[in-house]
C-alpha cells in the first residue's frame, strides 16, 4: 500500500476513535416532526434520503483516499475525519428512525380524533370512542 493511502488509513483510525461525539442527532430525525403525528412512511422516507447521503459520503471519502494515492489534493487529508463523522450522524438518526417506526408498529390510531393508542386497545385513551 503506498505511504499517503497508509497515512490517510491512520487517520481514518484516529478520526474514528475520537469521534462518537453524535449527542443531539437523534433530533435529526425526531425532532424535525416533534409535536405532530409521524406516520410510518415518512420516516421510512426519512430512512431512505439518509441512507442516500451516506452512500454519497461514503463515495467522498472514496475519492479522498483515491486522490490521495495519485498524490493529488493533500489537503483532503482534512476531509475525511468530517467526513466519517457525518455517516456516523445519519447513521445515528437511522437508528433512531428506525425505533420509531418499531414504536409506531405497535400502535394504531382513532378513527376519530387521530390519537396514537395502543393496538390492543378497545377504547381511545383520548376522546374515548370505542375500536
Ligand atoms: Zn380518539
């Protein structure tokens, strides 16, 4: 392997152990829709859209290191730890999206006033209509 795409690899390492700093993503995903109902496929869409800008990061960091061993852009070096630390963000709010609808698949709605009750009960805990 040559020496720039091993030293970049070194700092891939670093990078990766100095991050896991992703407090607050989790609002990424819950927040954007805080206070209204989340219904099951917009979060599966949310899913789907950072699931695209992972794949486009992952093809950044791809071209870095590529770049890197042509002895092209030395300062995309800089780039990387970013980088990572952007897929490890969406990665977080995938899984927190994905909690949700784990949440949300265990619950179903009033036909009559839209609140969120649980699947098995008879009643709206809400306005108290009858399933
Ligand atoms: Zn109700």
């Amino acid at each position: 392997m040559d020496e720039r795409v091993k030293e970049l690899l070194d700092r891939v390492r670093d990078a990766a152990l100095t991050a896991g700093q992703v407090a607050g993503v989790t609002a990424r995903c819950a927040g954007k829709y805080a206070g209204q109902m989340v219904d099951v496929a917009k979060l599966n869409m949310k899913i789907f859209d950072l699931r695209a800008e992972t794949a486009g990061l992952l093809r950044d960091i791809g071209q870095v290191v590529y770049d890197a061993h042509l002895g092209r852009d030395a300062a995309g070096d800089d780039q990387i730890g970013p980088l990572l630390e952007q897929i490890d963000e969406r990665n977080e709010a995938i899984r927190a999206c994905k909690e949700q609808v784990a949440v949300l698949k265990k619950c179903k709605r009033c036909p009559a006033c839209g609140a969120v009750c649980g699947r098995d009960d008879k009643f709206c805990k809400d306005c108290g209509a009858a399933f």
